[in-house]
C-alpha cells in the first residue's frame, strides 16, 4: 500500500508581513499533480492543517480546494486527516459524515467518554487490511473522562493509556498510527527543531516513542523538519513551504511511504519540491550582498545581515531595489555586538549620583 505522509500545511500563515497564499496553493497543486501521477492508495494529513483555530475565509477556500481537487481523481484516493494544536477540532471535523462518503475521513478530536475510541479507518490491498488509526492531537485533560479512575497526568501517559485501549493486532495486522505530538527517543534523544515551533517549558508536552514503537508506520506531525525519530518508520514528514528563517538551510519535500508484506521495513521515498519562492539568508557588506545576488533570488524571501562596520547610505531602500521580498535586515558588527555584550551582562544597582554621572558622561563625552 502506498500513501503519502503529509503534515502541518498552516494555510494562511504568513511569513513576517507577506502572505504565503500563491506559495501554498502552488505548493498544493503540485501534491495533486505527484497524486495523479503516482497514484497513492491513500493521502494521510497528520494536522495542522490551518495556521490559526479560527481560520480565514481565504484559508478555508484554499483547503477546499485541494480537497476538491484530490477527491476528482479516479479512481478515488482516501483521504485521512487529524487536528493539529493549531486547528480547532470541532471546526476541522465539520461536515465530515458527508465527507466520509466520498472517502474524507476528518479525526478532529480525541476520544473524550469511555464508550468513545480512537477512529480507525481499515484499507485494502493486496496483502490484505492496514487499519490506519486517527489520533488528533492531545492533552492529558482532552482526555481524563475517558478514564474513571488513575487519568494520565502528563502528555505521554495519555498517549499510551488512549492507544492500550484500543484492540490492535500487532501480530497479524499492519497498522498504522497518525499522529501530532512532540514525540522523543525512548532515551529522550530531542528531535530537531526550529523557530517556526512552540514547545512547553521543561519539555512536559514530550512523548516517549515507546507508546507507539509497536506500528508498522506512525505518521507524525508537528515538527517541521522531515526526520524519523528512533527508527526509519517512526517519522515526521516535514512541512511542504519553509515557514521560517530557520529553516531555510532544510531540503522539502513529499514523502510517500509503501507498506509492504506485514514484517517487511515499510519503503519510504523522498520526492523533490519545487515552492514558488525561497527562504534564503544573507550575511555580509551591504556592497557584497548587492553585487553576489543571484537572478534566481530577487523573488525569494530573504533574511539580511549586514556586517558593516560604518552605516552605509539608505541600507533598506538599495536592498528593495535587488529583493523584492525582504524578510527583516539585521546589523551584525562590533558596535552592536557590544552593545549586545553590555545587555547580557549582570545588571549591578546603583545610587542615584553614579547612574546620572555614568549618563552625563555617556551624553556629554566628558566627566561630569
């Protein structure tokens, strides 16, 4: 069986003051073109679909229509979508008994009663059943009516007591797991992150792979860098756009996984990208930045730093004329640097006649 792994699409997001709508519905065409392509057995969405819970009216048609688009292609591909921490559950899983007829299949919220359990939805293939379980994110209180007595207190002991509650024939079956939370090594090794994501203090929201090593595949979003956590079919697949500064040194694509016989390593395959406009960053002169940039990159969204140690003539206004998208403009040299220095310093109180002294000879040049 094959499917692609996509995840944390944050339509309607922006990028500093610039709106990424023709990035994202270029991104997204090109998804359904490597769909009509490729044809997958199934299109897995592992949340975040929008960038806010109460998404624009822009962003709601944007996600129609690629959902519009998809469910056109014959035969038609399943589509199985999650909540993110961003969406709103029950806004993400409105109409979704209709959708289900036409093989959308909405997960957006967690089991929150006892009789209430995690929606699994069961494919064919040659090989027999894969039941894909739909879990949208979650926080131990999402929770703590499902269980009468011994509720989880902490992200990872929710998990694992939602999913032991489930009847999964680990043995026989090939199942697998979608899924967004922040999930680490069993030995707590972190995985890479960037500035784009928001983590709770003291990592209190991290889950441990073990509630999940038992799946054939578990499809993670969350994090927006492809990466496997622990092992290669434990996975986050990344976002489709650069969505921040940080991570414009990291490669997106599409990730397309084909399960295999049941004990067989799932087959998992990277295809290449290719966004409207780049995340780049530049550091240097405001002379040198000038004269090495690139045709290729007077679209793309730039991050600037310049090193100039004597402020150069209207920095701003003869960068505009190369970068048509310029994200910020940073200074990086040794006044700022010591400025920087003075911050980090420890703050030492003082009596009023010193403070006013070290100002006057500060604004004067000279002792008081």
């Amino acid at each position: 069986m094959k499917f692609f792994h996509l995840s944390d699409l944050h339509i309607g997001k922006q990028l500093h003051r610039y709106n990424l709508k023709e990035d994202q519905q270029v991104i997204l065409k090109e998804v359904i073109a490597y769909a009509k392509e490729l044809r997958p057995d199934a299109i897995v969405i592992a949340g975040d679909i929008y960038d806010k819970s109460v998404p624009s009216a822009e962003a709601v048609t944007i996600f129609d229509e690629f959902l519009t688009e998809l469910s056109e292609i014959t035969p038609a591909i399943p589509i199985l979508i999650i909540s993110g921490n961003h969406d709103s559950p029950d806004r993400l899983q409105y109409a979704s008994e209709i959708l289900r007829r036409h093989h959308i299949y909405l997960a957006g919220n967690v089991p929150e009663q006892p009789k209430e359990h995690i929606e699994k939805v069961t494919l064919q293939d040659t090989y027999g059943e894969v039941d894909f379980y739909l879990l949208p994110f979650m926080k131990p209180g999402y929770v703590r009516n499902v269980f009468v007595d011994n509720a989880p207190e902490t992200y990872a002991d929710a998990v694992r007591e939602i999913i032991k509650r489930e009847e999964i024939d680990y043995n026989n079956k090939r199942n697998v797991l979608v899924s967004h939370q922040f999930y680490v090594g069993e030995k707590e090794e972190s995985p890479e992150t960037c500035d784009s994501e928001v983590f709770s203090v003291g990592g209190i929201d991290n889950v441990d792979i073990g509630a999940v090593k038992e799946f054939d595949y578990v499809a993670l979003g969350h994090l927006h860098g492809a990466q496997c956590i622990g092992r290669p079919e434990i996975r986050y697949c990344g976002t489709l756009l650069k969505y921040s500064v940080s991570e414009c040194t990291q490669n997106k694509s599409l990730t397309v996984v084909t399960l295999k016989e049941k004990g067989e390593k799932p087959e998992i395959a990277c295809y290449p990208l290719h966004p409207l406009r780049d995340v780049r960053k530049k550091k240097g002169t405001l002379e040198e930045i000038i004269k090495e940039a690139g045709k290729e990159e007077e679209e793309d969204y730039i991050s600037i730093t310049l090193t100039d140690e004597i402020d150069p003539y209207k920095p701003k206004e003869q960068l505009e004329r190369v970068f048509s998208h310029i994200l910020e403009i940073r200074v990086d040299n040794q006044r700022t640097r010591s400025k920087l220095k003075e911050m980090d310093e420890e703050l030492v109180m003082k009596d009023p006649f010193t403070s006013f002294s070290e100002f006057y000879k500060e604004m004067q040049g000279r002792e008081m």
